[in-house]
C-alpha cells in the first residue's frame, strides 16, 4: 500500500502536467487505453490467461471500473483548478470515508471509537477547505467528490476481492474503462508532442502499477487495516507540488492535513489496542 502511494502521487504530477497542456479528458484516454492494450497483449501471449476474464460477479466488477473512471475525471480536474497539493490534502480523508463504507457495505466492524475518529477527521477537512477562505471559492468541492468516489472504488474492491481475484478486478478496471472512455476519443483526440509521449508512456505504466498494488492490497488486508498507510499520499504529493509546481503549504492545509492523518492513525492504532486488552481478557 505503501508503494502504491509513492506511485499514484508520481502519477498525479504527471497527471496535472499533461492535463494542462493538453486535456483532462486526453490525458485519462490514454491512461485507459494502454491498460487495456497490456492486458490484451497478455492475453495474446498467454492463453491460459484468459480465464482471468471470467468474474463471479460482472456488474459488481462494471461498476466499480465506472466510479472508478468518474474518480480520475474529478481528481486530474482538481489538478488543474485547486492545484497538487490542496487536493491531495482534501483528498487525503478518502480513508475515513472507507470506513464508513466498509460498515455499509462490507459489513465491517467499526467501533464508536473509529467513528470518532472520522468526525474528528473531517473536522480537519474544514480547516483546509475554510468555507469562508479562498480555497473553498475554488471549488473546493471538487477534490472532496473524488475523495468520496475512490473511498467507495476501495471499498467495492475488497468485495470484489471476496469472489474475483486481484488480476480479474485490473482486467476489468482496465477493458470497461477504455471501453467506455473510447467513446469520448474522437472529441478529444490531438496530436502529442514529441517530448511529451516518453512522459504519456510512463504515466500509463505508473497507472497499471499504482492499482494492480491498490487492489492486492485490498486482497491481503481488511480495508480498515491498510488505510493509514494511504496518508502517506499526502506527502509525497505534496513534497511534488512545492518542488515541481512551486506551490505553497498553507497553515490551514499543514494543520488540517495533520489532523486528518493524526485521526486516522489513531483510529487504527487504538482500534488495535483495544481488540487485543480485549483478546487478552477473553483468553485469561
């Protein structure tokens, strides 16, 4: 989970460079298309392989690849118009919202101390976003909308994860998603420069990278464990967006943005400990 971090905040500069010169809309259509074109090359070399293609669940598997499109669409948009680093600080609370979806939908215990928690998160989320301040009238709402969607991806993932393994759920991510996506190309579709293509390939291959690891994560681990790893995010993107795009950390988005990361943490940590006080009572 680490490692895919490292790679989506790698992806979302490059995401944010290319969507500005060229398009949003663009920039997702490639990602798309190159996943698909690895996984039909696959497919071509390994017969076998094709198995993979056969989900237990196929609406579940559409219409996690759907929310999954619309996220990149509203997230790369923010890019654009909030900047790196003010969206990936509202960004950042997408893993309380998984568990809030984990409870609805994947049944998950969570404890009134995670709920806690959550508010208290959210709490940061305002400090950043600052309804009266600047950076709300710049459609801070955005961000949060990609936040909500990509929390409710993870958390259909690990249900698809229950009946699909991780390579069926990146098949299906990649061929719906270009699918769909290619209906839009002839709108959208424009020459590339030269010095740009080397940077579309790398963004493609950090994209088939970046969720095959999200979703094996989602496999291995319940999706309440491995979310506080997720906050990592935050800081490699915003380490990208002062160094490469000269933005700046305000107060309001350092002081937000630790205590959503301290919330969520915490969340986790003291869940732990009090499961095992508890383990520990039972067995004596």
């Amino acid at each position: 989970m680490l490692t895919a971090t490292l790679v989506f905040a790698t992806q979302d500069g490059l995401s944010r460079y290319l969507a500005e010169k060229y398009s949003v809309t663009l920039t997702i259509i490639l990602r798309f298309w190159a996943l698909a074109g690895g996984i039909l090359l696959y497919f071509f070399l390994f017969k076998q392989s094709r198995s993979l293609l056969l989900s237990k669940r196929p609406f579940l598997q559409i219409l996690r690849s759907c929310i999954l499109v619309a996220e990149i669409f509203v997230t790369v948009y923010s890019f654009t118009i909030v900047g790196l680093v003010t969206t990936s600080a509202i960004f950042s609370s997408y893993p309380l919202l998984v568990v809030i979806f984990s409870y609805f939908i994947l049944k998950e215990e969570v404890t009134k101390l995670k709920l806690a928690m959550v508010l208290v998160g959210f709490l940061g989320v305002l400090i950043i976003v600052r309804p009266s301040g600047e950076v709300f009238q710049a459609h801070s709402i955005i961000p949060l909308i990609g936040a909500v969607l990509f929390a409710l991806y993870g958390a259909l993932t690990r249900m698809a994860s229950f009946s699909d393994s991780s390579y069926t759920s990146l098949i299906w991510t990649g061929l719906i998603g270009a699918f769909f996506l290619t209906f839009l190309a002839p709108f959208y579709l424009l020459p590339i420069e030269r010095s740009d293509i080397f940077l579309m390939l790398i963004l493609c291959i950090l994209g088939i990278v970046g969720h095959f690891m999200l979703i094996k994560a989602f496999e291995i681990a319940e999706a309440t464990v491995i979310q506080p790893f997720a906050y990592f995010h935050l800081v490699f993107a915003g380490i990208i967006g002062v160094i490469v795009f000269n933005e700046s950390l305000t107060w309001p988005i350092v002081i937000g943005s630790s205590i959503v990361i301290i919330a969520g943490i915490s969340s986790y940590t003291l869940d732990n400990i009090t499961k095992n006080i508890t383990d520990t009572k039972f067995k004596q």
